[in-house]
C-alpha cells in the first residue's frame, strides 16, 4: 500500500516509525497509509525552513508576488484533481471540494497584491526634531497546524500570507485527510517556491509538541478544537511565541420570525456548501488518477 510522505526540503520523505491508515470515508475502506512523523522528523523540516529563511527573505517582493500568480493559474488548472483528492479523505462532495478549493484561491489572490501590504511608512516631525519610520519585516520560521474539516482552505489562509511577507513555514494537516498538502506542496515548488520554504509534516501531539518547543519556530497559527486551542496558546506563549489560535468555530445564522424559511433554509445550506457556478468537476477516472499521484 503506498505510503503518504512528508515533504521536506523540495523531498518527499518517509518515516517508518509509527504509521496509521487513511480511510475512504465513502467505502470505509484503507486507502493510503501514513507515516506519523517522528521528532527527529519534525526537527528536520524546522531545519529546512530556517536554512532556506535567509534567501528568501532576501528575495524580491516582485518575485515572492510571482510565485502566487503562478499557483493562481495552476490551482485553477488542477482543481478537479484537488477536489478529488479532498472527496478522496475528507468525504465532502465534489461540488463542496471545489467550493473550498475556490476559497483558499482568494488568499493566494490576496498574497499576490501584498507588494503593496508590505510598504513601510515614514512621518516626519512627529516631536520636534524627531522623525518616526516602520520597517515590516518577516518573523522567522512559523508553523502552520490546520484541522480535518478544511484541508485545502485553512492551509491557503495561513501559508499563503506567511510566505508572501518572507517567512519559511512548516505546515503540520490533519492526519486524517492528509494528501491535499502534499499536493499543494507540489504546487508550490511548480509555482517557483524555493524548496525548504514550504515543508510538510505529517503528526500527532508528538509533531505539534515539537513544533510548539522548538526555538526556532517563532510563530503558530491553529485552528481546531477550543480545548486544543487554549493547550497550544499556552504552550506555545510560554516558549515565546506569537500564537493565534482559533478554537471551536461555527457558522450563526439569525432567523427572524417574519423570514422566508425557504429561502434561509437554502441560504444556510449555500452558505456551507456552495460552489462556484464555473467549477469543473472531475471524471470517475480522473478522480482515481489524483489520489493516485499523492502517494
């Protein structure tokens, strides 16, 4: 059965230690197995991202806004692929996969413009004979931990904003629906990502710890479960970290007693599974090719 890597460095990586399976939640059946990263393994992709920190933060804002444009066309390109594999381990439908594909695709239309985002500022006078400027500056190594519900959308938010402003990331998915960072990986480095920018690991709490302990992580972004959320606050903000974590979120819909319950009806569905109206959806074959190449 072929196992999921990590990729770490531009390489895909395996760690034979500890393993799991991943399930198709359509059929129950074991369709990948994977590799749940060691600490050993985690430290490597920590090393990668912070050997690779330098050139890249040194590297042109006009390049960085390159690379974004070029995902941009590549994930409107292959997100059938996408969608198939996130159906593949995540169970939604095509049609909702596509809607978080599209989702996640307007983060990486916003990191393209942040050449203008990134702009100091300079005021003259502010006291007598005192001038004040900013500098926005990278923070370093940050780690991205993203949950099972969004594994395409979540990802994009945090990854695609780090890496625009000059940071090197290590992004630890959910090890349930794992495959869909891989395949982003991919599409980064075709996109003209240095390798070692963005690295991904594959984990449990021994990943999370060591990316929550490490010094040279300086930044977490999680979403999940609040009770996880407040553990890696505290974990993380007691090493020195800046930390956003963002726990037990949920959609609120106010229906008022004169409202159509028809229509909200539908527009509380739309509002969780609606698709983009162009969006392509894969054939039963391309849908096997897809979660085919991710292993």
């Amino acid at each position: 059965m072929a196992r999921i890597p990590h990729v770490i460095a531009g390489s895909r990586v395996t760690d034979a230690e500890r393993t799991q399976p991943v399930y198709n939640p359509a059929t129950g059946e074991v369709q990948h197995e994977l590799g749940i990263a060691s600490a050993a393994t985690v430290e490597q992709a920590i090393a990668a991202a912070k050997a690779a920190l330098p050139a890249w933060r040194a590297t042109s804002l006009t390049k960085r806004a390159d690379v974004f444009f070029n995902l941009r066309q590549l994930l409107k390109q292959r997100t059938p692929e996408l969608s198939a594999i996130v159906t593949s381990e995540h169970g939604k439908v095509l049609s909702d996969a596509a809607g978080e594909v599209a989702r996640g695709l307007e983060n990486v239309e916003f990191a393209a413009g942040l050449l203008h985002l990134l702009k100091g500022e300079r005021d003259e006078q502010v006291s007598t004979g005192v001038d004040v400027h900013s500098v926005k500056q990278p923070v370093g190594v940050v780690a991205a931990i993203t949950p099972f519900n969004f594994p395409v959308m979540v990802p994009l938010w945090m990854i695609a904003s780090a890496i625009a402003c000059g940071n090197t990331v290590v992004l630890k998915p959910s090890e349930r629906d794992p495959s869909a960072s891989v395949f982003l990986a991919d599409l980064f480095r075709e996109a003209g990502l240095p390798d070692g920018v963005l690295n991904v690991v594959h984990g449990d709490k021994v990943a999370v710890d060591t990316l929550l302990d490490s010094p040279d992580v300086k930044a977490i972004s999680f979403v999940g479960s609040t009770p996880i959320a407040k553990y890696i606050y505290e974990r993380a903000a007691a090493n020195g970290k800046r930390v956003q974590a963002l726990g037990g979120a949920k959609n609120h819909m106010l229906v008022m007693p004169d409202a159509d319950l028809g229509v909200t009806a539908d527009a509380a569905i739309s509002a969780a599974t609606a698709r983009p109206a162009s969006a392509a959806w894969p054939s039963r074959s391309s849908w096997r090719s897809a979660t085919s190449r991710i292993a």
